[in-house]
C-alpha cells in the first residue's frame, strides 16, 4: 500500500507505550498494534485526530506516501 503509517517512529519520539497510547485514545492494544504494523486498510478520522492530540502531531507526522508498482496503474 503506498501509504505507510509511521505510529511507531512517533511513539519512539514521545516515549510512549503502544498500550498508554490505547488507553488514552480508547483503542484496545491490538487495534494500535494493527495500525502500527500497517496492517489496516483505513483510518477513521476521528482515531487520527485523537492520536495527533495525544501524540501532539501532525497527520503528516504519522503518513507518509511511498509510491509502489500498484500507484503505477492510476
């Protein structure tokens, strides 16, 4: 997929748990785990902004575009 979450750079950044994060953005840890991973097809907008102001972020912050051999074909 040729956007890439980068949850897990931020939350090295902050100094924060994949578990304080789910707490505090009312995830459960297998959810931030999935995003984490890359394993998610979407975001809910609301989930991002609530990890933006948890994280003090920027969306762009946590995606970042990177064109594959599928992007190609649009």
């Amino acid at each position: 997929m040729p956007v890439v979450v980068e949850l897990d750079v931020m939350l090295a950044r902050r100094k924060m748990r994949s578990k304080e994060l789910a707490q505090r953005i009312d995830l459960t840890e297998q959810q931030v785990s999935q995003l984490k991973s890359g394993k998610v097809r979407g975001m809910r907008f609301d989930t991002l902004s609530r990890i933006c102001d948890v994280l003090q972020c920027q969306p762009g912050d946590l995606l970042r575009y990177e064109p594959g051999p599928e992007a190609e074909g649009d």
